[in-house]
C-alpha cells in the first residue's frame, strides 16, 4: 500500500517548478508540463501553491533562503565573499537562469522578507567592518553591498561572446581581484 509523503511531493513541485520556470519563464511555462514534470496531477499543483503565479514566487523565497544559508557574508572578506557568489552561481545555472526570469516577469511588489532582512543584515555587518577599518569608509555600506552583488553575478546573465572575454578559469579571480580594489580602505599616509 503506498503511503503519502506531502514533503515529498512538495520537494518533487519545487524542483519541477524551478526547471520549468528556469527553462520556460512565468509566461511560457505550463501547469500541465510542471506537473508532469514533477510526477504529480496538475491538481495537487493548486493544493501546494496558488496557481502558477504563487509556485514561482514560492520558487523565488526557497532560492532567496538556500542562497543566503549557503553563502553568508564575511563583511571583513568582501573579496571572498564575492568570489562564493560567484562560485554558487556557477554550481547552479538553472537557479541563475530562473532569477534572471523572475527579474523580468515578477510583478509583486518587495515585502520584507528573507531577501530584505538579508540585505539589512549584509549592510549592518559591512559598517560594522568600516567601523573597524577592514573596509573603506568614504562609500556607503549599501552601494558597497549592490557593487560587491553586481560583480559577484557580471557573468551569470550575459551570452557566450560577452563571457568569453575573460576565460571561464580567470573569471572569479577577476571578481575578487575587482572587490579587493573596491573595498580596501585607502592606507597612503597623510601629510
């Protein structure tokens, strides 16, 4: 006799529900196609999310959780900091490749959240490094944190002829190399 397992069945949904929207976007993707995806009625699609349009934000929050968990921030190792965004991108296309759909076809608007808490706390611990000198001072922590994100994910969204300008195996070096310089405080002497 088989035996129901919802957590499974929702993990099944999420992991069908990023490779979809990550192929598809929100528009193009099918309930039908994600469920079967998935190995589960289109129906029980609606009894775990609100539609398609609740599935992607869903997707969405769970991406946001995992990302922060797995990548937390070292204000005091920017440089590194970045070069592990990197790196995580890169152990996840699809997850890069379904955020670059969702920040085209989200419509919802910024409540706070995991994302929002996360940032507040990224900036919190960056003035907390400027305050001990490990990062310079004469920038605000938050455009700091949105340089150090930019650069972390400049190849993740670009085609081949913009990625290859910089080979594959220089491309995080590059990265870290771009967020020292950006957030080594300035040591010249004063006169």
């Amino acid at each position: 006799m088989a035996t129901r397992d919802p957590d499974r069945k929702r993990e099944q949904l999420m992991a069908a529900a990023l490779a979809e929207f990550a192929e598809f976007g929100l528009a193009g993707s099918r309930v039908d196609r994600l469920a079967k995806r998935a190995g589960i009625s289109p129906g029980l699609v609606y009894s775990f999310a609100a539609g398609k349009e609740g599935l992607f934000e869903a997707v969405y929050e769970a991406i946001a959780e995992q990302t922060v968990n797995a990548v937390p921030v070292d204000a005091d190792d920017l440089p590194e900091y970045g070069g592990r965004l990197y790196d995580a991108g890169q152990q996840h296309p699809r997850v890069m490749r379904f955020l670059t759909w969702y920040a085209l076809e989200s419509t919802r608007r910024p409540t706070p959240g995991t994302i929002a808490r996360s940032m507040q706390d990224k900036i919190a611990a960056i003035e907390a490094a400027q305050q001990r000198g490990t990062v310079r001072r004469d920038k605000p922590a938050a455009e700091i944190l949105a340089l150090v994100l930019a650069l972390a994910n400049m190849w993740q969204h670009h085609t081949e002829d913009v990625n290859s300008l910089v080979p594959p195996a220089q491309q995080r070096t590059t990265i870290t190399d771009a967020v020292r310089r950006l957030v080594t405080p300035d040591r010249a002497p004063h006169s």
